[in-house]
C-alpha cells in the first residue's frame, strides 16, 4: 500500500513539474514572438510641411543700378518697383532621426518679381531644392509623433537655386568673350539670362499644436545667404554673355538675394 501511495505521489510530483515546465516554455516562446513582433512593427515618424515666406531685399542692389544706367525711360526710384521683396511658397518632407533631431528635403518657388509695364518688363523667377535639418530645443515628438505643447527649435538648411531674368527686349550685354557690348535685338541673343547658386539658411522657430486635424502651426524667422554671382546666357556661337551696368568686365551685374525671412507653415506628423 505504502509503495502504491509512494509511486503514485512521484507521478503526481513529475506531472506538475512537467507541467510547469511545458508552462514556463510557452510562456517563453510567446515572450520572444511578442518581443520580434514589436521589433518587426517598430514605427518610425515623419511629417510634410507646406508654408509661405516674405523676403526683404536690399534696396541698393545691382539689379537696380543696371536698370537705372541701361534705361532710360524708367522714371528714377520706379527701378525700385518689385525688386525690394520675395514672396515664397514651399513644401518639405521629412522624418526623426531622433527624439528631437529631425532631416528634411524640400522643394522652394518663388513667385515672379520685377517690374511688368507696357513698355519695359525686367522679372525674376527662383526655385531651389533643399535639404537640412531641424533641432528641437524643447517638446519634441513624442512617440506617437505628436507635440505635448509648444516647441521652439532651430533650422539649419542649404540648396542649390536656380534663377531666370527676364530682361527687357534690346538690353545690351557684355559679350565675356570679346569683353564689348553685343546688342539683344534678335532672337538667337534675346533669351532670358540664367544663373545657378548654393544656398543656406538659418531658421529659429516655434511650433504649436491644433486641434484640427492634429496640424501643427509654425512659424520661424531666418537669415538666408543667396547670391547669383554668374548670371549669364549665350548667343547663338555660344559666346558667354553677362549683364552689365558699365562697359568693365568687372562690373557684372549679380542677384543678391541675401536678407532676412519670415515664415508661416502648417506641418503634419504621421508615422509608419
């Protein structure tokens, strides 16, 4: 009786500790499916922006002196007309590198600026791609990619720009080659003068939450360097021509569209 009730027993010994430990395995192999799940489904947070900007430029700019010195129907001061502002649109896409470090490449227009009358048009088309990145001094996104509150940050970003003026039929341009004035009245010279340049800005904003559609409202202030120094076109034997408000090679006529900028954007987190 007593070796019945001893075997009986260990039975039940090794049952429940067979049991436990078949237990403590599953529990194991549902631990580590769990743990490569969360890591396979492991988001990551981006956002798209879309703003507006408004650049002051400076008022004594090349632009202008070679306006006021090559036309001289312009009443004095109205060369002034258009050239002192920058109206700009953009949109970016970007995502976290961190908690509070974020990449960002965009695409910049600006809308035409110049003068436009019945006898004399003198405008000038830009847009850039850029790329940079955005710091955030305080409230980042948190992990489910939205802001907990107000959120100053800084901006760093540069970008390649591309210009084209548009010049007034007849303007009169410095050949490169032969260092004298070629005339523009054909169609082989009278193209817009192009140009290309780096850009860099830097930007220190704030970013605010809404309720709508869980936008985020922001707006920053920035200082953008932006000089096309090698605005040029060529004539139909592919001779460089540059504008020019004297006859010296030395007095090339550039587009310096550094200065100040401000800007307003609506930026949407999302996550994938």
């Amino acid at each position: 009786m007593i070796r019945k009730v001893l075997a009986l027993t260990a039975l039940l010994v090794l049952g429940v500790f067979t049991v436990s430990i078949l237990a403590q395995t599953e529990d194991e192999i549902v631990a580590r499916y769990l743990k490569k799940t969360e890591k396979k489904h492991h988001t990551r947070t981006g956002f798209f922006s879309a703003g507006f900007a408004y650049g002051k430029l400076q008022d004594d700019h090349d632009y202008n002196k070679f306006v006021d010195y090559s036309n001289g129907n312009l009443v004095p001061g109205k060369a002034l007309d258009g050239i002192y502002r920058s109206d700009q649109i953009g949109v970016e896409l970007g995502f976290m590198l961190y908690s509070s470090l974020a990449f960002k490449a965009g695409f910049e227009y600006w809308t035409k600026f110049g003068s436009d009358r019945d006898n004399y048009q003198s405008e000038i088309q830009v847009y850039g791609l850029t790329g940079g990145v955005d710091y955030y001094l305080l409230n980042g996104p948190n992990a489910e990619g939205r802001l907990q509150g107000i959120s100053p940050r800084l901006s760093l970003a540069g970008g390649i720009y591309f210009s084209n003026w548009e010049v007034w039929d007849g303007y009169d341009p410095i050949n490169f080659t032969t260092g004298l004035p070629e005339l523009t009245l054909d169609d082989d010279n009278s193209g817009p003068m192009k140009s290309t340049a780096p850009g860099i800005t830097a930007s220190l904003g704030v970013d605010v939450p809404t309720p709508v559609f869980e936008l985020v409202l922001s707006a920053q202030g920035s200082y953008q360097y932006l000089n096309f120094s090698k605005v040029k076109a060529y004539n139909s034997i592919d001779d460089e021509l540059y504008a020019s408000y004297t006859d010296d090679i030395n007095d090339r006529v550039e587009l310096d569209f550094s200065g100040l900028r401000g800007k307003i954007e609506l930026r949407r987190f999302f996550q994938w």
